[in-house]
C-alpha cells in the first residue's frame, strides 16, 4: 500500500524502468492503490557496472501489477521497440492516464576519459528514451482527458556534477523537454511534472565506479585509493543538508503520486526535489 | 586589440552564421584557427552550410592573415572530433580555444516529431557538443590551460513549445557544460555556455521558424514577424546580431574571463529577467 492513503481506482498507469529499484517502487505503490499498471523493462546489453533487470525482475512485476496489469520487456533507447510496446500496453489496460517515466541508468566517468558508449548509453535512455515514450503516450493521454505524465530526471539536473557530465546533460535535458511539452500538451488537459531524486539505496548504487565519484566530492579533489561504499556513504552523508545517506525511496514515490493525484493542471511543467536537502543549493 | 595572439581556436560550425562571425574576429584578434563545419544538409534542419561557405570562411581569415586549417567533420562523430583535435595539435601544437557552436534547428509538436527532428536536433545541439568537448578535454587539461565555450540558447532556460528537441538540447549542453566545468576547473580549463536569444542568421531567418512566430500567416515575410520576436524579450529586440554574440563568447574565451567557468552567459535583451534562475 502507498504511504500517503491515495487511491488511483482504475487508472491506467505506464511505469518504465519500472521492475527495479525507483521503478519498480513506483509500480508497487500505484498497483497497491487500486490503480491497473504496466511495467516495461529488461533493456538490451549495456556496459554498466550494476546488472540490468531481467526475466526475473520482470516476473517479479507481474506478481505484483497482477492480473489486470501488464508486464513487456522493452528496451526505450529502441523507438521501434517502443512503437509496437505502447499500443499494447494501451490496449492490455484498456487506455492510458498516467506514463511514469522511470527508466534509466547511470555511469561514472570524467568527460576526458569517458567512452563513447558511456555516453551514448546514458543519453539514449535517459533522454532519448523518455522522448520516444512520451511521444507515442500523447494520443492515448490525450484520449483520457486527463493525462499525466511524470519524468524522473535526477538531481544532477539541477546543478553541474563530477564524473557525470553525460547524466547532468541527460536530466538537464529531461527537464527542458518536460517544460516544453507542458506547453503544447495542457490543451488536451495533460499535466506534465518531473520528479528529481538525489541518490537513493537502489541498486543503481551498487556501483563502485559511482562510489569513487562520490567519495572524490563534489568538486572530485579528493584521492581516492579504492572504491568503498562506506566511504560513499559517509560523503553523502557530508554533502546532504538533511545529514541523511540517501534520499528516501518512498518519499520520491510520494511526490510522483502527489503530481498524478492533482487534480488540475496547476502544477504542469514543475520541477520537484526529493534529494536529501539538497535542494536548498539550487539557485531556484 | 590581438588580445589572442599565437592562441589556436577550434571553431565549429564556422562555415557561417555565428561561426563565421567567430572565425573572423578571433583572427582579427591574432588566433590561429581550425574551422570546422559539416558542410552539408541535414534534410529535417534549415538550410545549412555549403562547402563553398566554409572554404569563404577560411579566405576571409586567411585574407587578415590568420594561419587556417579548414576541417569538414560531423560534430555528432566522436571519432571525427578527436580527428580534428589531432590535425589541430599536429598542425598548430596545442588547442587554447574550443568554440562549440555547430547547431541546428527544426521544429513541430512533440506529438507530431519525425525520428529525424527529435535525433538530428539532439544529436548534433548536444551530443555534438559533448563530443567536441571530449575530444579536446584530455589535450586542454595535459596543456592545463584553455576555454570552452558552447552555444546553448534562451530556450535552455525555459520550456520552447513547437521546440522541445532543441530546448532539450540546449537544456542538456548547459548541464553538460556545468559538469564539464568542475571536472576541469584544477587545470585550468574553463567550460562555459552562451546563451543568446534570437540570433540574425538563417536559423532565424527562414520560412520554418517565421511560421512558428506567425502561424496564423500562410507566408510570413521578416517585416511580419519582426514584432512577434521582439514581445519575447524586454528590451523588445526581434533577434541580435552576429557581433552581439561574438563579443560575449570571444569574453568567456579572454583571458579577462579566467575566474568564470560554469555559466550559462544569457544574451537575450533581458529575456533570462523572466527565468528564475
């Protein structure tokens, strides 16, 4: 059950990225407040250092979307895969309120020594990615009446990040799609947020290229003789105003499911913090 | 002033528009210059540079008497890019100065966006961008000197209806730029944006953007979209020129500009006043 007592009774809800980590929590919340999901993920090979979703995580999924939700592997870099994915997620929920764009995934490198397929990894899903969901979405959210999307960037996208040029650029660039299509999209009474989490304890964590970020600081002076997730989880404790390690996972569900639950079209094209204090170093 | 003297600047996009003006002035102002420009169409952009354009380009500085390597390369080719810093080092020694300014344009509603709108525009504003930016990284920080500027835009400052590939893009550049910045800030390197409005060049001037300003009209002329530009700025400029930008990235590429890394420089007739941050 959702923490905050919402109920989505019968909304038709589309959760990339969604059998793992922030996704798959999203997911479990929605389902759990009534509401029909379908959850896409199991991408293709990427040189990652933490695994991608599988056939098992998606198993996992459709026990919990149960029967009345809808469970695909589709990999969102490919628009074609995309292309077929979306009509029949629609068609399997009977039409479509709510896309959740959740899928992503992160690297470590500096802009000097990364890899073009370091780039093109994060970027075709991050961003590329969200574009070719939320494109092929707009007719059937169009069709609701009451259309809501939500973008999950990162709070890299509020601030430049060491070690992370391709996901800043990525979720920077999440975000001024987001805004952009908040205009065209209100018309057809569709509300567009974008909900950016600081580091959560998901298994996009577990990953010791990311924890050597993170113990260099945020301006990457620090030595750093091996990667060490208790020496990351100290740094993040250091940078965080709240003092606390990671950015609650629930609590980012919690403001997905405040953007989908608002009734009107107040709050299109917001941009919300859920980042361990850190908001409070932003500029705006 | 030849206040870049012996400096080599990597120029892209430098066939015309902005580029151009780029090239010419930094050769007035003493540089060695790598102009590099793909010097083709792209079918979903407006009209780009011809191969006869950037070889002009290179006459013109060549002409002031700036040394010129003229480079057709692919911004969106990471491989092309670190090619053009190779000929550059092999030709020039050092890169001082990298102008990421190679964009494009084409516009629609996301609902409607061909594969190629959303990708070409992403890809070379962008991915482009990062890929000149990679590319010259591990030579400025082994030199521990040099400036990087990039060209974002206004509407990465904000939403852009009818333009969400390219606010995406520009959005993107300028979280790029801002990590980038941080990453080479202990070499001495500054990475900087450029953020103009409207700036008078095809990219402004061209039957796709004015019907986006005057959709009402079946063929807007530039008399009739003059006033529509101008209500997007306070000081009610319809669209800068060329010089307007160059003088504001030839700043961040001074060394008068070495404390400032990390900015998005906005050149908007005080369109940013509206933007919150």
């Amino acid at each position: 059950m959702n923490g905050n007592s919402m109920t989505f009774d019968g909304r038709r809800v589309l959760v990339t990225g969604g059998a793992r980590g922030l996704g798959a929590a999203i997911a479990a919340s929605f389902a759990g407040a009534g509401a029909r999901v379908a959850v896409w993920d199991a991408p293709g090979a990427m040189a990652l250092d933490y695994p991608l979703s599988g056939a098992a995580e998606l198993d996992a999924a459709r026990a919990v979307v149960g029967p009345t939700g809808h469970v695909a592997a589709v990999d969102v870099r490919d628009v074609a895969q995309v292309r077929v994915a979306l009509p029949a997620a629609v068609a399997a929920l009977g039409g479509l309120d709510v896309v959740v764009c959740a899928a992503g995934v992160r690297t470590a490198a500096t802009a000097a020594t990364m890899s073009d397929a370091a780039w093109d990894d994060v970027v075709d899903t991050n961003l590329h990615g969200t574009f070719h969901v939320l494109r092929e979405a707009l007719g059937p959210l169009g069709d609701s009446g009451r259309g809501r999307i939500v973008v999950i960037a990162a709070e890299e996208g509020r601030r430049g990040a060491f070690g992370l040029s391709h996901y800043a650029a990525a979720a920077w660039a999440q975000i001024g799609l987001a805004k952009s299509l908040a205009h065209e999209v209100a018309e057809q009474g569709t509300a567009v947020g974008v909900v950016c989490p600081g580091v959560m304890d998901t298994a996009m964590s577990a990953d010791p290229s990311y924890w050597a970020v993170l113990q260099a600081g945020r301006d990457g002076s620090l030595a750093v003789t091996a990667p060490d997730r208790g020496a990351a989880e100290h740094a993040l404790r250091v940078r965080h105003p709240s003092s606390a390690t990671y950015a609650d996972v629930g609590a980012v569900v919690r403001a997905v499911e405040q953007l989908v639950a608002e009734p009107g079209l107040d709050r299109t094209g917001a941009v919300v913090d859920v980042s361990a204090g850190l908001a409070a170093t932003n500029t705006a | 002033m030849r206040n870049f003297e012996g400096r080599t600047a990597v120029v892209t996009g430098a066939a015309k528009g902005q580029g151009r003006s780029h090239a010419i002035a930094l050769a007035q102002r003493g540089a060695n210059l790598v102009l590099v420009d793909i010097a083709a169409q792209i079918p979903c952009a407006s009209r780009m540079a011809t191969p006869e354009e950037l070889d002009e380009t290179a006459r013109i500085v060549e002409s002031l008497g700036a040394p010129c390597l003229t480079l057709k390369a692919d911004t969106r080719s990471p491989e092309q890019m670190r090619d053009v810093v190779a000929a550059t080092v092999e030709r020039f020694g050092r890169v001082d100065v990298l102008l990421a300014n190679a964009g494009i344009a084409a516009f629609g509603p996301v609902r409607e966006m061909a594969d190629d709108v959303w990708r070409d525009v992403v890809d070379v504003n962008l991915g482009g961008v990062a890929a000149s930016i990679r590319a010259v990284a591990p030579v400025m920080a082994a030199q521990r000197s040099g400036r990087i500027v990039a060209t974002a835009s206004s509407v990465g400052r904000e939403g852009g209806p009818n333009n969400a590939n390219y606010a995406a893009s520009k959005w993107g550049v300028i979280g790029l730029v801002k990590s980038v910045a941080i990453e080479l800030a202990p070499y001495g390197v500054t990475v900087n944006a450029f953020s103009p409005m409207s700036v008078s060049t095809d990219m402004c001037h061209n039957d796709l953007t004015y019907g986006l300003f005057r959709p009402d009209l079946e063929a807007p002329t530039t008399d009739d979209v003059r006033a529509t530009f101008a209500t997007l700025n306070p000081m009610a400029v319809p669209w800068i020129e060329v010089g307007d930008a160059t003088e504001a990235v030839l700043f961040l590429a001074s060394d008068e500009a070495r404390y400032i890394t990390g900015t998005a420089l906005d050149v908007a007739g005080g369109w940013n006043a509206f933007h919150s941050a």
